[in-house]
C-alpha cells in the first residue's frame, strides 16, 4: 500500500463507519464481534450529523495530503498500485468533501498553517507533528484539561471534522485502503455496497485483521468521532430530548472547547444506569437513546481513548498502574486495580460508570464479547422465545447461559472463561454493578452496610444481614437480589471470585487445603471441612458463612454436587436446566429431596445413584453445622429459634436446642427436626462437632467401624459403649449423653433400634412413640412371654437382641430413664447434687439414700432394684465393678445367675476388693424385702404365704416390707425339729 495514500485516510474511514453504526445487519448484529446470530440491529433512525456550525472558519480536507502523512507516520512500505487506486479514491472524496466546503487550497492543507490554530499548536504540539493534520488533531484533542484552546481553532477543527464524517465517497477510500482485509474477511466482502455496511463490518472485524495498515488505519481515527457526540451521526437525533432534559450539555457549539464533549456522553452514561438503579418508571431516556448510548459505548469498547470522559478522567492512573498495558488491556488493567488507595476518585467513577454499562449490555466489553462471540452463538444464548432485548444483552444473562453449559459439560472456550471468570469476579467485588442491588438493598445498605463499599465488604455486609446474623435486616425482593448475583456470579465454582472470601482464608487455605489445586471447587468444600477447628481463622469463618448461606438456598450452586446429581435431580425432585429461572421450589427444597433418597433402602424405592449420595452426604454433613445452611430448618423453625434458642448462639448449639425442645416446638419444626436426627442416628458423621470431639476414642476403640465408612449406627453404639474410657473427654461425653437423650425421644432416633425393632413396634405397640416407652412396652412383652412360658415369643429375636443393648444403655444414666429420673430430680438436688450422672453413680447415689428419699422417688428405685435383682446384667454398677471377676468366675453362668455366682466366690482369694464391696452391697440390698431376691422368692414361693401371710397383708407393691418376710421365715426355720441347713445360698 502506497506511503503515500492509505494511513492518513484512517479518518474518514472510521468516522464514516460510526456515522452509519444505525444501519445494517453487521452492527453487532449478525457480523458482531461480540453478539450471536440472532441479535436485532442497532437503533433503527440514525442518520448523517447535521451541518457545520454557521460563522465557523472554514476548513476544507485535503484527503491525499493527509493520507500521505499518516502514512509517513505510520509504514514505510509501499504498493505503486494500490497507490494509484488511493489517489484516484481520495480525489473523488477530496471533491465531494470541497463540494461541501470550498477549499483554501486544493492539496497540501494543514491545520498548522491556519492562523486559528497556530498559537495553540506551538504552544501544545511537539513541532514533528505540525505536518501531519492527524497528529495536530490528537494533539490538540487529548491536551491537558487545564490547557485552553482559542474558540476559533476550536472552530475550525469542528467543521475539520465534520466535513470528513459526512460524505458517502469514504467507503471507496475504504475498499482501496483495506483491499486485503475485506479479501480476508468474507462477511466484509459480502455486504452491499453503497450503503455503509462495508464500513460498519470492518470496524466489528476490527480485532480481527491481519493487515497492520488497515487496523491501524480504522483504530487511529475512532479518537476522532469520541471526540464529540455530534460527530456519532444520528447520536444528536436519538437522544436530543434526554440531553435537554437531563441537563447533559447544548446541542449549539458552545464558546469553548466545542469539539470535545464526550463529558455529554459521559453525563447520559450516568444518567442511564441511574434509571436503572432507581428502577424509574417515568424512564426520561427513551428505549432509542438508551441503545444510542449503548451502542456508543460499545464501539469505544476496544480503545482506552475512545471513551473520552474516561480517558481524561484516568490518564494519570493509566500512567500509575498500566503503563505497559497494550492499548486492548487498559480498561481490564484499571479495572483490577480500582479499589487501590492510590487510583483517583475521579477514575474511579469512571470506571465504575462503565461497569455498569457491562453490566446492562456485555458488548461495551470488547474483550468479553469477542472472546464469547462463538460461544454465544453454539449454546443459543439468544434465541429464547419472547426474550426482551434488554435483558438478553445483560451481562448476568450472559453469565448464566454459559454457566450454565459449562455446569452441563458443554464446551465452552478457555479464552470466554477467563474473560467470564473476571466479569464474575468483578461483580462480587462491586455490589453498585448490580442495579437489582442498588435498587432493592437501598434501605439496608444505608442502615448497615454504609462505607464498605470496597473488595465486596458490601455485598458481604448485605449477605451478613440475609443471613440473619441481624434481626430481619434484610426483605424478600433484597434478598432474592442478593440470591440472584450469586447466581450470576457462580462463587461456588471458584472461591478467587470471591475477594472477600479469598483475602480473608488465604492463611487457611494454604494450610489446610494446600493439597487441593488453586481455583478447585473442592477448595469451599475444603473450608467447610475445617470450620469450627483450630485451623479456621475467625474472619475467614464469617465469610465463608455467610457466602454459604446463599449456595445453600440453590443445590446448583455447589458445582460438584450438580455435575454428580443434575440426572438424579431431574429424575427424583423434577428439577430443571442449570439456569432455568421458572422454579417454583422453595430454598432448599432440591436439596432437601435429594439427602432423604440419600438415606433410603432398596425396600424404600428409589435411591440416588452412589456418586451422587456421596456428594449430598458430604455437604449434609458440612452444613449440619449451622442451622441457617438449612433453609427448610431455618424456615420452618424461625419461631422456636427465637423462642427457644435466643442464647444458643456457639457452633451446632442450635440444633441441639431445637432437639433438647422437641415436645415443644410447633409441628411443621418439629417434623423436620425430627427428620434430621433419624439421619443423624444412621450417619453420626452428620454431627460433625461430636465426630471431632470424639476422635481419641474414635481412633482407639471403634477404628474398624469409622474406617468402614458406611455408618448404620455403629459408630454411635460404639461410642456409647465406650463413654467412659480414659480417651473420653468432656466434649465427646457430652455430645454422646446428648444424644442419648434425643434418642429417647422417639424410637426412630435410634436407628439400630429402629430398624430391628420397627415391625414389632408397630404390631406390639402402635401409637407409642417415644423410644422409653416403646422399650417398656417391648419389655413387657417379652417378660410376659418368658413367664407364662409361651411357645413363641412375639418379639421377634433381632428386636430382642436390640432391646437388650437399648436397655443396658439406659442404665447407664438415670436420664435416660424419664420414668425414674423425673420423680427423683429433688432428691438428686437435695441428696446427690455433685454426684455424676452417668456410669450410674446417680443411681447408686439415690439407692445408698434411699431411706431419705422422697415417696415417689422410693418407689421407682424400689422397682429399678427388683429388676435389677431379676436380671444382674442391667445392674450397670455391679457390670461394670465386676466385669473382670464375672469373666475369671462366671463366664459360663446364665445372664440371670450372675449376681448368685459372684456371691458364691466371694469370698475367694482371687476375687477383687472393690467387687466383693459391690456383692456385699447387693446382698445388703436383698435382705431388705424377699422381693429383691429372686432366689429366695421362687424356692420360698409357697411357703412365704403359708407361714407369713399377715406381713403380705401389708405389702405394698412399691417399698420395701424391711426385711420382715425374711425374718419371719428365719423363725419359721428355727422352730422346725428337722435339722440341717435350708437350699444352699437362699438364706
């Protein structure tokens, strides 16, 4: 291409090409570097700038001339044939722009020799540059604000431009100068010529030529057009009324500085997203000006120097921060570092400004837009049915279509990810990008969250109250806003998204999570494991929380669990796309429905496919930290949190609560509280605070069970047996005894029991529900049987079994057992009140008083003891006292002979001390009444009414008849004349 012709024709060229951004399919329509197929064309009525300002020095283009001096300025090489086509081009131009405005001089014009300009040019502009109009022009145009220029040369370079913008012969200029370009893009070469098309296409293809000359040539000279919006042909016609109304500037060329106005442009930006942030319904931009604006913004999407107000604003910062950024990545560079202490408040503005046009319309990013032009394009992004415009083009629209391809395994490029990873990452950093936001958390950002605008400190103060960490802070339509940027944003699938969340567990992450690579989903999943442990760190842990709280409300938002449960999803809970916004579930509800087929058997229907039930136990397990990670729980249960719970505010406090009142909370709480711990008593890992506390004991005495990990009650019936070993600490008792007690509030609790025993319940005893009860019940039967001998027991032998564990443990603890604990709790206050409840010592305790014991207290301990008589084994103190002399003496005695056998050795060598006290005690015990020696009573049975009838006459079935029996048949045997000894050991 000739040095003399191509470069200088940059101007015409671009400037043409904005002039026609109204018309035609390839503005950003089907040519578009940044839209899919199927996008409407630009605003429809732009038409050519009006003319020259009257009484403005003339100034006529020499075209040729100033070709030849960009191109001196620009290329060095040349094409003796393309030279003469430029000349032949620039000369129909030249006439057509001097038919305009007759020229002082047919060629060599420049703006160095007029006298308007030349005080200002010796005064502003390096002397290299007074030959090339070009040079002059972006000299005078890009000056220091402080840097006046005469109204005269502003004048004139006014009309300079004007004159090049408004003649149709350009689009010969560009076909001489961008031949190769247009050979090489085929879209170009097939628009019809003659109407503006060509031109429009070349400046969407911008990005994409190869020939060096003609993209320099189409970039160079866009400064020209942002100069002044009436330059952006049909600009003035579409948004003419919002100017005037909204007070952005003077259709007239004002007095000073008439050529640079891009502060009017800048002022209607402004005033867009401000309508859109006020949700204003009078909307004082109509829908024409509003896609005039956008599209504005868009064109200048690719240059720093294209956004005039912009550019002005951070030319400093640009200096500061993005010195060696390329012309294509200053916008990006200055974005990344806004929230520097030292990036100007001024820039700053201006940066956020156009964040928010991103926000409206993702094609004012260039680099977004291209980056995810084909992308768009194969996931049909645009081509839903009845779709506005408007919100098409949103960037959160974008956003979750590709999200949502890229959660369905769908290809989605590497470069279009990276470019949506920094716009999601731009949008938690900033809640004022989101017009939702601003619109519908105005209220609770002033009365909490005013001030931390920055690094995404807002939004997270705004996800802190949602949360609820401040009383009904936040409303429903806020709250939905908040859900909805979340959404958009996709923190789950990259916690670097989240600044807040990143700065705040950077010390966590790399020390517990080191092992997991950077950027991995697993990394949230990783936090999560480590919350509430030495490693978490207190900043870190609300914001994880509080993000948390969110992708709790939405199963689509933990990446991992949807990838393994997006099929299981749509085949059990009837889920939809990824991004499918028409959902009629409330918060949770997936979730919910998922973990309760997590849990089913074969007998019980269907059942979730293995990875998937790996990927809801993990997260149940995670979340049963925090009530609030529960939203059906924290709904349903919002009353009896404030009623019950006010002060339980410490880690997994809240659940214990709601368990510790279930009698008492209302029944739609009550029902899915009771849900959550039937899973917890199959998957003790659920309680995730118990599993670490009991650790030690975990690792020492129940290894195999938890190495297993397949948990069907085990691990919990372990533990228990094992309460209190010397790895047992405080924290692992308490949480065990905790769960003891819930467990005896509804059979189901306990899952073992549960599961051998629930058809006999349901036969033997219907309608009994708490575990005690059903127990007794089962109990009975089972006596019942055994005394009268019956051919078949009813219970069946695997409830049986079951029952003798359940039993054993509620001897352990007098709490355990209502019936007894209840009567006796004033004279454990008054009798025992620093005795320990569990390893039976209150029991013990109660029964060395029981002389002092209140009425009905005497009388459940009576009982207790007479069973405890008949059957040794639920003796818990004897068992555990005993438990080595009963394996070295009575290891093959029958359960019921255990305390006969012992009293036999007991006086043997051999025999322990503090078992033969123990046996003494016992023995102590059943000469008080013949009713505590089942010995005695079945030898004696017929005798004790014959000899001692009138002292049964006084019996009382629940105290003790002191020893009367037993003495009267002492008498009775002393007066017998037979001599010899009575059966051995009965007296």
């Amino acid at each position: 291409m000739a040095a003399s012709s191509s470069p200088r024709l940059l101007l015409p060229l671009l400037l043409s090409s904005v002039c026609l951004c109204g018309f035609g399919s390839s503005v950003l329509g089907s040519k578009a570097a940044g839209g899919p197929a199927a996008e409407s064309p630009g605003p429809p009525g732009l038409r050519a700038a009006g003319p020259p300002d009257q009484g403005a020095p003339v100034a006529a283009a020499a075209p040729a001339d100033d070709a030849a001096a960009v191109t001196s300025s620009s290329s060095s090489s040349s094409n003796s044939s393309t030279s003469s086509a430029s000349s032949a081009a620039v000369a129909a131009v030249s006439a057509a722009v001097a038919g305009a405005s007759p020229p002082r001089r047919a060629t060599g014009w420049k703006l160095s020799e007029e006298a308007a300009c030349q005080g200002d040019l010796s005064r502003l502009c390096p002397e290299h540059t007074w030959t090339n109009n070009l040079a002059v022009l972006e000299c005078l145009q890009d000056r220091r604000e402080e840097s006046e220029i005469a109204p005269d040369c502003n004048h004139l370079l006014w009309n300079y431009k004007l004159n090049l913008t408004t003649d149709p012969a350009f689009e010969s200029v560009a076909v001489d100068v961008c031949r190769g370009a247009i050979a090489e893009i085929k879209e170009c070469g097939e628009e019809e010529r003659g109407r503006g098309y060509l031109v429009s296409c070349l400046v969407d293809h911008r990005g994409n030529m190869s020939d060096y000359q003609c993209n320099q040539y189409v970039t160079k000279m866009a400064s020209v057009v942002f100069s002044d919006y009436r330059l952006v042909c049909g600009f003035t016609d579409a948004c003419r009324g919002a100017i005037n109304t909204l007070h952005c500037g003077r259709l007239g060329a004002g007095p000073t500085d008439v050529h640079s106005q891009g502060e009017v442009i800048a002022c209607l930006e402004k005033a867009l997203v401000r309508e859109a942030e006020l949700g204003d319904p009078a909307r004082p931009i109509r829908e024409e000006c509003r896609r005039a604006i956008l599209r504005v913004a868009e064109l200048s999407s690719d240059d720093f120097h294209l956004d005039r107000h912009l550019y002005f604003s951070c030319r400093d910062d640009r200096e500061r921060f993005c010195q060696n950024a390329g012309e294509g990545k200053v916008y990006k560079c200055l974005f990344n570092h806004k929230f520097e202490e030292a990036m100007s408040d001024k820039c700053r503005d201006a940066l956020t400004t156009r964040q928010k046009l991103i926000s409206q319309d993702y094609r004012v990013s260039y680099s977004l837009a291209k980056a995810c032009k084909a992308d768009l394009r194969k996931q049909r992004c645009s081509l839903e049915a009845g779709l506005p415009r408007a919100r098409e083009a949103r960037l959160s629209y974008l956003l979750l279509c590709l999200e949502a391809a890229v959660h369905r395994g769908r290809p989605v490029g590497g470069e279009c990810q990276a470019e949506m990873l920094d716009y999601r990452r731009m949008l938690m950093e900033d809640f004022s990008l989101s017009p939702e936001i601003v619109l519908h958390c105005r209220a609770e950002i002033e009365a909490h969250c005013s001030g931390l605008h920055r690094k995404g400190r807002t939004l997270h103060c705004l996800m802190r109250a949602g949360r609820g960490d401040r009383s009904a802070a936040v409303d429903a339509v806020c709250q939905s806003a908040l859900q909805t940027l979340i959404q958009s944003a996709d923190p789950g699938a990259d916690y670097r998204i989240d600044r807040a969340l990143n700065e705040a567990c950077e010390a966590v992450i790399q020390t517990a999570c080191k092992h997991i690579r950077n950027g991995d989903p697993m990394i949230l999943s990783c936090l999560m494991e480590h919350l509430y442990t030495e490693k978490m760190v207190e900043d870190c842990e609300h914001r994880l929380l509080e993000l948390q709280y969110f992708i709790s409300r939405d199963w689509k938002l933990d990446p991992v669990l949807y990838k393994k449960c997006q099929g299981d999803a749509a085949r059990l809970c009837h889920t939809h796309g990824w991004n499918e916004t028409g959902e009629l579930m409330p918060p949770g509800a997936v979730f919910s429905c998922l973990y309760r087929h997590a849990y089913r058997t074969e007998g019980q229907g269907r059942r979730l496919s293995r990875d998937c039930k790996v990927e809801v136990k993990r997260i149940l397990h995670q979340r049963a930290l925090d009530v609030k990670l529960d939203p059906d729980l924290q709904k349903r249960c919002m009353t009896d949190l404030g009623k019950w719970c006010s002060e339980k505010t410490d880690a997994g406090q809240e659940l214990e609560c709601l368990q510790d009142h279930l009698e008492d909370l209302v029944s739609a709480c009550r029902e899915v509280v009771g849900n959550l711990t039937e899973l917890e008593s199959e998957d003790v890992q659920i309680d995730a605070l118990l599993v670490r506390a009991c650790e030690a004991v975990t690792q020492v005495y129940c290894h195999d069970i938890a190495d297993i990990q397949i948990d069907t009650g085990d691990l919990m019936e372990c533990l228990v047996q094992n309460k209190h070993q010397k790895e047992m600490n405080d924290k692992c008792a308490v949480g065990v005894t905790h769960f003891q007690l819930v467990q005896m509030k509804d059979f189901r609790f306990s899952y073992k029991f549960k599961t051998a025993c629930k058809e006999d319940v349901l036969r033997l005893c219907p309608n009994i529900k708490k575990k005690v009860d059903v127990v007794l019940c089962l109990s009975s039967t089972v006596k019942n049987d055994t005394l009268q001998e019956a051919r078949e027991q009813r219970v069946s032998l695997k409830c049986r079994k079951q029952l003798r564990v359940e039993e054993l443990e509620m001897s352990e603890d007098i709490r355990l057992e209502p019936e007894l604990y209840d009567p006796c709790k004033s004279d454990i206050s008054r009798l025992c009140p620093n005795v320990a409840f569990g390893n039976a010592q209150m029991v013990e305790c109660l029964k060395e008083q029981k002389k002092q014991l209140s009425q009905r207290c005497h009388q459940r301990i009576f009982r207790l003891q007479e069973v405890e008589m008949t059957d040794p084994e639920l003796d818990y103190q004897l068992m555990r006292v005993c438990k080595q002399m009963i394996k070295r003496f009575c290891s093959e005695a029958d359960a019921h002979s255990v305390l006969l056998c012992l009293k036999q050795n007991k006086n043997s060598e051999l025999m322990d001390p503090k078992c033969k006290q123990m046996i003494t005690k016992r023995q102590i015990t059943q000469n008080t009444d013949y009713r505590l020696n089942p010995v005695l009573r079945k030898a004696c049975r017929a005798d004790i009414p014959k000899f001692c009838q009138p002292i049964l006459n006084k019996e009382n079935d629940d105290s003790e008849l002191e020893g009367q029996v037993v003495s009267c048949l002492k008498t009775k045997y002393a007066d017998q004349v037979r001599p010899g000894p009575g059966p051995h050991g009965v007296l």
